[in-house]
C-alpha cells in the first residue's frame, strides 16, 4: 500500500498574491498576516534533534528571516495617518465636488508600496465591515466589491495600456476597445465596483518628455473628477515634471509651491499647476543619525528587528548595542530595504556558518548589489545608493631587517 503523502511544512509559501488584480489583492489584505514564525529554542534543543528536525527547523529560520514583519516608522507613521484620514475623509463625502488626491515620494527601498498597501487594506477591511456588498445594488446580484485598486504604472505608458492595467485588476474585458471606449469603460468600472481608493504606484515612470506620457498626466487628470481617492507613488516626484518645481518646509515636512506662471505655448502648459493644486505630496524618507532623537528612532527600529530573529546564539542587543547601530547605518544609509536585505542575508550566512549571531565582522563579509533589488528600476531613479562595506584594514609592509652584523656568540670549536 502506498505511503500517505507527506503534508507541506507549514511555514512553505502558496500562491504569491497579485496585488494588481483584485483576488490577488483580496487574497493579500486577508492573509498578510497569517505567516508564523520559526519558535525560539535553545542551542541545546536544537542539538538534541534528529537531522531531519534540524533541516526542517533551519528552512523554518530561513523563512522567518525572508519574512520579517514590516515595522511602523516615525516617518511612515506620519504618512499612514496623513492618508488614513485623507481616504476616509473623500469616502465620506456625500457630494458631487472633486476628491482631493495624494502623492508618496521617496527614494528606493524605503518601504512606499508596503506602507500603502497596508494603509489600503486596514481601510478595507474596516470599509467592509460595514458594507459587505456594494450600496444598492440590485437584489438578486453581488456585484464584485472593491473599495481598493492598486494599479502598477506601466514602463513606457500610453492612455490605452494604463486603462488596460485599470480594466485588469477588475478583470473587465476590453478586447477591442479604442481610447474613448477605454476611458469610459474604466470610469463606469470606478462606479460600478464602488473603489474609493486608487493608487498609481510606480507613477514616476512617466517622465512627460514623451507625448504619451503627457497624455497618461490628462488622463488622470480625468479621473480626478471620479468619486475616489488618487494616490500616486513614486521615487523624486519634486523634480519629476509632475509637479511644478517646489521646496520642503523644514518646520512642517510639506511641500511648498510658487504660483502657476505662464508656461508658453506647451499643450499641457497647466497641467502641472493643476495637479499639485489637488494633490498633498507627502515624503516617506529613511531615517537619519544627526540627533539624540533620530540615534533614539533607528536603535529602536534594530530592537524590533531583534525580536524577530531566530538565531541559536542572539543575545539582547545584537544589533541595537554598542558599535552596531552605527555600523549598519553607515551600511544601509538608513535605508529600511536595504537594512532588512542586509539582515536577511547576514542571518542565512550566520546559520550556514554555524555562527548563529551577526557582528560586524561577519556582515563585512557580505555585500549587498543591484541584483539584490530586481524588482526596482534604475531608469526611474528606483534603485536606492548601496554603501559598500568598509574594507579590511590593509598590513602595513615592513621592510626585512638586515641581520648580518647581528653578534650570534662565539662560535663552538671541535674538541
């Protein structure tokens, strides 16, 4: 008779969810925080396993680490309530008049998508709550429900493939279809799924020295007028075209902008006026290490981080104590990416060694590299600077002494 099957570990990956389709997104928001964690044991128990226990425990490890939780910033934590209440705030708008939107800057790695993603679907899950179908719709049917669509820009956008991408989270048909008939549909799909919030990420692929990416800028601009929230994300949104060149109040973080001035005979001559006047550009920035304050926020960001590891020899402070905050600041620049990267590697590197803790001589060790980040794209300014690590520190030569007039003693004779 043949053996039952084995049953999958628990801690193996299913499907990866396709945030840009709407049972990627729904199969996201319910299950982005089921994974469980590899159980924290002792070197001892660990050594008492079986091998088979101890393979299995170290892909458990390896898991946890590819998983960690992602952690709230100071500075995330300002851009999740300014959106929070920006969102909600259009949701329950009654009237007819035009939805301000929101931009996200910052730069590479610094955890803008995630943190949208989670604003979306915490105000999802609550939106739901109290409606579980669409509003009035009609008895007898159940229209699909989706008070969220995450679109990604394409690269080299037209009008046509950005409604495309719209039509395809909501698995609308559009086979055929011109221009006109693509705006309409996408529109009428706005409505029809009752979204109250739209996100572009990736939005500053448009690069507006192209005609069609000036055309994609009017095409939002349409939206605008739509019941529903614009958030667009994007790496150097300020110096993108899709604004009008502004500055950062230092007192408060919002950006500033001069009057609309007469911009010649460009065919989108207002366009940038006309968006920063309806959109709040909010930046999610790393952290920094100038001030007791800013040393305070990232060692405390390292202390989650510990809490989180599964390593047979981690003690309390390993990365949060002594000369390592330091040093994985000046490794990562403060970049939250580039610092979970570096962890993810330092702790399969730190298992497969049996060193089973991170120190700065064993991250020395590591670098990180572009091929590190495959899914950012340099031509967008996506992919963050990479500190190299610090070089051994190189033996200085020294030259031979000459030993020829040194006294060895009196030569023995032959007796």
């Amino acid at each position: 008779m043949a053996s039952a099957q084995a049953k999958p570990a628990m801690f193996l990956p299913g499907p990866v969810p396709d945030r840009t389709i709407w049972s990627g997104w729904d199969r996201f928001r319910r299950t982005r925080h089921d994974f469980v964690p590899a159980p924290r044991i002792t070197l001892k128990a660990f050594e008492d396993m079986s091998s088979r226990q101890q393979r299995v425990h170290n892909l458990h490890r390896v898991a946890t680490h590819s998983n960690l939780a992602i952690q709230e910033t100071p500075m995330s934590a300002h851009v999740a309530w300014k959106l929070r209440a920006l969102i909600e705030d259009n949701a329950l708008n009654h009237g007819p008049d035009t939805r301000p939107g929101a931009m996200l800057n910052g730069g590479g790695c610094q955890g803008k998508t995630e943190t949208i993603c989670e604003v979306l679907a915490a105000f999802e899950e609550a939106w739901l709550s109290l409606y579980d179908q669409i509003p009035g719709a009609m008895p007898g049917t159940r229209d699909l429900h989706a008070p969220v669509a995450y679109i990604r820009t394409p690269v080299k956008a037209t009008p046509i493939s950005t409604c495309q991408r719209i039509l395809d989270f909501y698995g609308e048909d559009y086979k055929g279809m011109r221009q006109e008939d693509l705006i309409r549909t996408v529109k009428t799909a706005i409505y029809d799924h009752a979204t109250k919030a739209l996100v572009l990420d990736d939005i500053t692929r448009l690069k507006l020295h192209r005609e069609a990416d000036q055309d994609v800028l009017d095409l939002i601009r349409e939206l605008m007028s739509l019941p529903v929230t614009l958030i667009l994300v994007g790496v150097g949104i300020p110096s993108s075209g899709l604004l009008r060149d502004g500055r950062r109040d230092p007192r408060t973080g919002q950006w500033l902008f001069p009057p609309v001035k007469d911009r010649g005979r460009s065919p989108n001559a207002d366009a940038p006026g006309q968006t920063d006047l309806r959109f709040d550009l909010l930046e999610l920035g790393a952290f920094t290490y100038d001030t007791k304050s800013a040393i305070a926020a990232w060692t405390a960001h390292l202390v989650g981080i510990e809490q989180q590891l599964r390593l047979l020899k981690a003690e309390d402070g390993m990365l949060s104590e002594g000369d390592m905050p330091e040093y994985l600041y000046r490794r990562t620049g403060g970049v939250v990416g580039l610092l979970r990267k570096l962890i993810q590697s330092g702790c399969r590197y730190a298992i497969e060694t049996g060193r089973e803790r991170l120190t700065i001589g064993l991250l020395d060790e590591l670098a990180l590299s572009p091929a590190d980040l495959p899914d950012l794209d340099p031509e967008s300014g996506e992919m963050p600077h990479i500190p190299e690590p610090a070089a051994a520190p190189a033996r200085k030569a020294t030259k031979p002494r000459n030993t020829v007039y040194d006294d060895r003693g009196a030569c023995e004779t032959a007796s």
